[in-house]
C-alpha cells in the first residue's frame, strides 16, 4: 500500500507538539513513548501497519477543539480513532500524523423516551447504547457485527450498517445530531432533537465521511421500542439461483423480514465442521428473522414457508422456541470464526443489486477456480451487502497477494453488475485505489470539493478513501 | 422556458446560461427564486424498477403520479408519503419525481419510515459548473465515498440539477387503520402520541390538532390484516383510542391551512411542541411526526415567522415560511456562523457562478 512520505517538518517538531498538547491536556492523555504509540499502529486490518507520532486521548469536545487547533496550526495530520476495529483500515495513522482516541469519551449524555433519542458522547460502543436503554424497552439499532468493541463515533465515520439494516436502515438513518469539531477547532452542532436540517444536509455528508471533515465527540441517536419477539426460519436450497428467486419473491410478497442472510455451500460447511448447529447438507441456505407478536411471527412465518415451498426447499426449519432460535443462528454467527479455524481469509464487503445474486456467484466460482482460492459467501440478502470470505494461507509467499488481487476481481464484479466496492465496511485504505473503478474523475472531484471546504489543508485522516494521484492536486493547495 | 431532453442538454443550458436560472420540475413547491427558467419536465420515464429488490431509479421530470401507478402496480410505494403542496399553495402543474428530492419532500410516515433522504440511494446531477456528477448507486448499502446522496436530498436545486435518483421503495401494506381520541391540552395529546410511537406496535403516524374542547390525536398502524387487528387492539387498550376515517391525505398535503395567508413550518423535538405554539399566534396549527412537525397559520406571516425562528433559537430545530409575505424575515431559519460559512464554501465549489436557483435556500 502506498503511503505519502512522512512530512519531516512535521517529524522534527515532535517534541514541540507533546509540550504543546500536554499543556491542554492531562499529563496521561498524551502518549508520546514509541513503545505506547504501537498499540495505534493499526486497526482491524492489521496486514498494515504503521505506528503514529502521538496520540492522545482528549476527555472532552473542549479537549479535542484544543487539540486540533494546536495540529492545524502546525500543519500536523491527525488520524480520528474510535476503538480500532475498521475493517478497511479507516483508523491507521500515519508516520507523521497525531492519533486522537475518543476512548474516554463515553457518557451519555441525556436520555428522552417520550422524544426517543439518547445523546452519548461519541467514545461510548455501540451495544453500550443500547444498554443504557433497554431496561426501558429500547434499543439503537444499527447493529455491526463489532458492535460491543466498537465506538459511536466510528460507526458515524463509517455510517456502519449490521445485519437488520434492511428493516431498520444504517447510522446515518439513525443519527439525529452530532458535535462535531473541524479542523482549525471550531465546534459544530449540526441535528439535534429535531428532524432534517434547516439548510444543506450537513449530518447526512459527515455521516460517511471517514474522520476526514470533522472529528464526531457527541451524537444524538433515534432509539426504537424493543419488538415483542422475533424468530428465525431456516431453509436449505439445492442452487445458489434458486436460493437468490426465494429471496425475491419473498420481497415482492410484501414481507419485511428483520433479516435475510444467505449462506452458499462452502460457508455451511465450515460452519457446520465448526459450530455443529445441524445445518442440513445443502447448495445454499437462507436464515430469514421475523418480528412482532407471536400472532405476528406465525403469521408471517407462515407467509415465508408458502413461497419457499415453492421453490422445493430441500429443508425448511421453523424455529419453536428460542433455543431452536439460537440453533439456528448459531453456524451463522460463527461463520467468521470458523473459516478463521480452518485458514486465513479475507473478508469482502461489495453490494450487489439483490438480482444479480445467482450470476454473481456464478462469476465469483469461476474466480475462485482461476486464481486458484477457495471463496466461501455469507450475505445480508435482504440488501445486496455480500461478504466473500478469501480463503489463502498466509504463511505461503505469494498467497497474500494472490489474494488481494482476486478480492480487487470480486469488488470490481460487483461494481459491473451495478453495486458498489463497499457496503460498510468503508473504503479506508484498503478500496482506495479501486475508487476509479466505480467513480469518473468528475465524481471523485465533486467529492473531494467537499474535503477542501471542510478541511482545506486536507489534515485530517490522510491517505485515505481518494487515490493519491487523484487527491495529489487537492492535497498540494 | 428551457425543457432539456436529455442530461447532455443540460450541460448545455447550464454551461450557455449568461445569467441566473429558475430550477424546477413544474414548480408546484413554491421554491421562491429568480432568473431564466430550467424545468427537468423534459427527462422523464423510469429507467428501471425491480420490485424484488425493492429498487427504483427513474429520470428527475417524471411526474411523481406515474411512478406511484408503476410502484402501485407491484403493490409497493414509496414510504416517506411525500407531500402533494398544491392545495396549500395554489400551485398547478405536475410534481415531479425531481421536484420532491430537491426539496426533501416526507410526509406523515417520515417519522417512522424515515425522510425523502432516507430512501434516496443514488442520484446524477449536473452542478453549475456543467460536470456530470453521480453519488450513490442503486443497492441499499454502500458507503463507498462521501455521502452527496444526502447533501442533494433538499438542496433545492442550488448545488446542481438533478437529471436521475434512484430510490429505494416499500411494501404496500395489506391494511391501514386509524385510532383516536380528544385530549385536553397540546401537552396531553403530545405525550399520547409519543406513548404510541414508543410502543414496540410500528406506529406509521401520530398527529394531532386542535378541535372544539381540546386536541384530537391520530395514530396510524398499517400491515397485514390480523397484524393490524391486533396492533389496533393494544395501543386502543392502552390509551382509550377509537377507529376514525383515514385522516393522512389531508394530513400530508396540510390541507387544514390551504385557507391561511401565510403558512410556516416548524421542526422541533416533540417535546418542544407545546413551548412553541405558546410563543406563536397561529390561527390553524396542525401537529404531525408525533409533534416535531408543526405547521402554522394565521394572516400576518412575518409576526408568526418571527416568533417561530426566535422559539427555535432557543429550544433546538428550525422554521420556515413556506407561503405569504414574510417581510424582512429571512424565510429559513438563520445558521450559526460556522455552517453558514460551510454552506457558502460548498454552493462556491458547486455553483461558482451562483446562477443556480439564487434565494431559493434564503
């Protein structure tokens, strides 16, 4: 991955910076030691590796204002960081650049259960939100898979999804308001309590924006009441196409399941080796979630195994109870560790038009066979949101590489077919230079237009999301 | 008045334009600005609806009455119930599908479906520079790169003309039904309102309004039938609600203040309603999205706009004059200096020669 060459004006004045920041900041909340700063070196994609400057972890908005104000002055990168766990490397620093935790930023703020919205500071995780509401009946939903390890302010950064977006949306259909400092300091309150803004939507453009237009320190989030239950039905298919039609004519059937995830042979054999949940032996394999009232449940539940029968189920298992439940999600929840027991992997996050699925994976098969890898696919079905998991050994040289280069195939796959490299993982570092491949020119300047007028200087978590050469000119004024 | 046939021609216009332009579907929205008139009328048609995937991307000037016939042919719709404006503002013509993105147009179902914006998932748009820009796409979940998807999602036209938007569309439910009562005070059938949206029974809408001897609250619940039946029964058993006629057309399109001088609309946390109808003068309000949505109406539209950007000042949210005569007051709600300026920045970078739809966003 290519990386900018460090800025030694910036590199020789280190010891200026820690005076400085030390002198805002508690003694503890700047970590200057080379040993310490190691522990910011990368995030969840930890094939790269780059320790920073600093870091420091200001404890309040006044904190980071004062922070950045000191980088922005000296021409100091800063790398925003929630609690490390990006998968596409949105939080690893650079040589030159100042990491700002918000890992002591976690309260909360205020909660209103009659104008459902609680307000956190951004450090607070995500599961942790919905705790400080569910003894009340609520919950946040966005629910990513990292969701108790990782922070509000990296899923804002993000706009994190989770596997119940298709009922309940992502981040940004859930974000109300945030606090959010700029660069040179300034401290923004854009949303609220309120719904949509008054001028430009301003929150739906940070949303999204990967820590490169302001550092998020508070949010005020929607909170929803807790369904009565849900239940889960699985259904084994014997082709990846005919898996993909059930999909569709459930969602033409005016169902709205909580959840679909799709699972293809490969996958429910691993997990299968891995967590015994029972799964039948099978091409393709839908868990479909329902929620509501148990008349509710049946009734769709119902709905569901009427379409599925149609299309000659090689298994259709109807949750009883919630350990038959549990059972059920049991291989899916695993997945991930499972192919981490049998192998290396890596883990993609394009987004494919759901119709597309059967040719996809089709294509994707042939990948697998011409780059000489083994693909297994998990799905959020219900949204198009693919995760082909890589399999390759790390320690055979070359394998690595083969690997990335197949996953590039894959991403690019799903932006020929009309969906996206990513659908929430972010691009980070580790899709930025597949940009050109779903954006022209002309897109990706519309966009970095909007990075000079949020942060003209360009400080703020760099080396990221835009190819280098396409950002060179931006980077530079 | 230009009627560009295709996106290329709105390069054209764009880049030929010598001086400010009027952007606009069919102008029923009453966006107040000036100079040459540039309707997207012209780039209608769907380009491609897959109901399976719940996806539909389709041409800025279609009219936003054939895309609700295709949607409603599959039994889907588009969730956010956008408002039709021409009653309360007078205006003729045809919406367009364009018109309700630029304007971010949501109706009752806003509060529990979510926005215009929530549902926009990809657009095309040709900014003031003449470029050629897309964002987004036409799959529900992609982070790939800033979000402009939002940014035009209520832009007005000032950041670019919109020529395609995709958007994501919903099930058309089985069964609506409606359940109501008389409240006391504002305060009363606020918190009745929020009882029933924060009740795990998927309430679509709750609005109030005033009627002889208090406030009259509406909740809505849609769904398959016997999902509704026994939805309908719990929120009637808890807070004493009855079964009313369908409510929500005349709701959505305000047309309770189509008689009004002036009109201006308020978005505020619910809990703020009652502080803010204490200091207006409205002659006809109407409470929508459990409270956070107020419309007011009365003869002098700067008094009541006045009052209404002053409450929102100091509670959180903001209000806009949407018809009449506002004076010296500006028609939205003052940013704070730091937005203002990002606001300037962008529209600068969009639209350097600011000809487009100049004073449409105050």
């Amino acid at each position: 991955m290519h990386m900018p060459a460090p800025d030694a004006r910036v590199m020789d004045r280190k010891a200026e910076l820690a005076r400085r920041l030390r002198a805002v900041l508690p003694e503890a909340a700047v970590i200057d030691d080379i040993a310490e700063t190691r522990a910011y070196e990368c995030d969840g994609l930890s094939a790269y590796k780059c320790p920073p400057l600093l870091a420091v972890l200001p404890g309040s908005t006044q904190e980071v204002s004062a922070v950045l104000a000191i980088c922005h002055e000296m021409g100091v990168p800063v790398v925003p960081r929630g609690s490390g766990t990006s998968l596409a490397g949105g939080a690893m620093p650079t040589a030159d650049s100042v990491v700002l935790g918000v890992s002591r930023l976690t309260q909360v703020l205020e909660v209103d259960l009659a104008d459902r919205l609680i307000r956190v500071q951004a450090g607070r995780t995500n599961l942790s939100v919905t705790a400080a509401v569910e003894g009340d009946g609520f919950f946040y939903a966005p629910d990513p898979s990292s969701q108790l390890a990782c922070a509000i302010a990296g899923n804002v950064a993000m706009n994190s999804g989770g596997a119940h977006c298709l009922k309940y949306g992502v981040t940004t259909n859930n974000l109300l308001g945030v606090t959010v400092v700029l660069m040179d300091g300034t401290v923004v309150e854009l949303g609220g309590g309120h719904l949509d803004a008054a001028g430009l939507d301003l929150l739906g453009v940070v949303c999204g924006s990967e820590g490169q237009l302001g550092v998020v320190t508070e949010a005020t989030l929607r909170i929803l009441a807790k369904p009565e239950g849900a239940r889960p039905v699985l259904i084994g298919f014997d082709s990846n196409a005919v898996a993909g039609a059930c999909v569709s004519d459930i969602i033409k059937a005016g169902v709205l399941p909580v959840a679909i995830e799709f699972m293809d042979r490969p996958c429910i054999t691993a997990c299968e080796a891995f967590a015994k949940a029972g799964y039948p032996d099978c091409e393709a394999l839908l868990i479909i979630e329902v929620e509501g009232a148990e008349a509710e449940i049946d009734h769709q539940l119902a709905l569901i195994g009427e379409i599925a029968r149609r299309h000659d189920p090689v298994e259709l298992r109807e949750a009883r109870d919630a350990d038959q439940a549990a059972r059920i999600w049991l291989g899916r929840k695993s997945a991930f560790g499972a192919m981490g027991q049998i192998n290396d992997y890596m883990c993609l996050d394009g987004t494919i038009p759901v119709s597309a699925l059967p040719h996809v994976l089709d294509r994707i098969g042939e990948l697998s066979a011409r780059f000489g890898l083994e693909v297994a696919n998990v799905f959020h079905a219900g949204d198009g949101n693919m995760h082909p998991l890589i399999l390759f050994d790390a320690n055979t040289p070359g394998q690595l590489e083969t690997c990335e280069a197949m996953g590039d195939e894959i991403l690019k796959l799903c932006v020929e077919v009309g969906g996206c490299l990513t659908g929430e993982h972010g691009v980070g570092m580790e899709k930025r230079d597949l940009m050109g491949v779903q954006f022209s020119p002309v897109d990706l300047e519309a966009q970095m237009d909007v990075k000079d007028i949020f942060d003209p200087r360009w400080l703020l978590n760099p080396a990221k999301v835009f190819p280098l050469e396409a950002a060179a000119s931006h980077r530079a004024a | 008045m230009m009627t560009p046939q295709t996106e290329d021609q709105v390069v054209e216009a764009i880049s030929d334009a010598s001086g400010p332009l009027r952007v606009r579907g069919c102008g029923t929205r009453g966006v107040v600005s000036a100079g040459a008139d540039l309707s997207t009328r012209a780039l209608s048609g769907i380009t491609l609806y897959e109901p399976g995937a719940l996806t539909l991307v389709v041409r800025a000037g279609t009219p936003l009455a054939e895309v609700e016939t295709a949607l409603a042919d599959e039994g889907q719709r588009l969730a956010f119930e956008p408002t039709d404006h021409r009653r309360l503002l007078g205006t003729s013509g045809t919406p367009t599908i364009g018109g309700v993105v630029a304007a971010n147009v949501s109706g009752p179902r806003r509060i529990s479906a979510g926005a215009c914006r929530d549902h926009l998932l990809g657009v095309r748009f040709v900014d003031g520079a003449g470029r050629v820009v897309k964002n987004g796409g036409r799959v529900m979940k992609n982070v790939t790169g800033y979000d402009l998807v939002k940014l035009m999602a209520g832009s007005f036209g000032t950041l670019g003309v919109l020529t395609e938007v995709s958007l994501k569309v919903l099930p058309k439910p089985e069964r609506v039904a409606t359940l109501s009562t008389q409240r006391g005070t504002v305060e009363d059938a606020v918190e009745a309102l929020s009882q029933g949206l924060g009740s795990p029974f998927d309430v679509t809408g709750a609005a109030a309004w005033p009627e002889a001897g208090g406030w009259r609250m509406a909740l809505r619940v849609e769904g398959f039938a016997d999902s509704v039946a026994y939805r309908a029964g719990r929120l009637s058993d808890g807070l004493g609600l009855a079964p009313i006629d369908d409510p929500w057309a005349d709701l959505r399109d305000v047309v309770a203040l189509a008689d009004c001088a002036a009109v201006v609309r308020v978005s505020v946390r619910p809990g703020h309603a009652a502080q803010v109808l204490a200091a207006v003068d409205a002659e006809v309000v109407q409470l929508d999205w459990g409270g956070g949505l107020i419309w007011l109406g009365g003869p002098d539209g700067a008094a009541l706009l006045r009052a209404a950007q002053a409450a929102c000042a100091r509670l959180g949210g903001h209000a806009s004059g949407v018809k009449g005569d506002f004076g010296e007051v500006p028609r939205r709600q003052p940013e704070a200096p730091p937005i203002a300026a990002i606001t300037q920045g962008l529209r600068a970078k969009f639209d350097p020669r600011g000809i487009l739809n100049p004073g449409a966003m105050g």
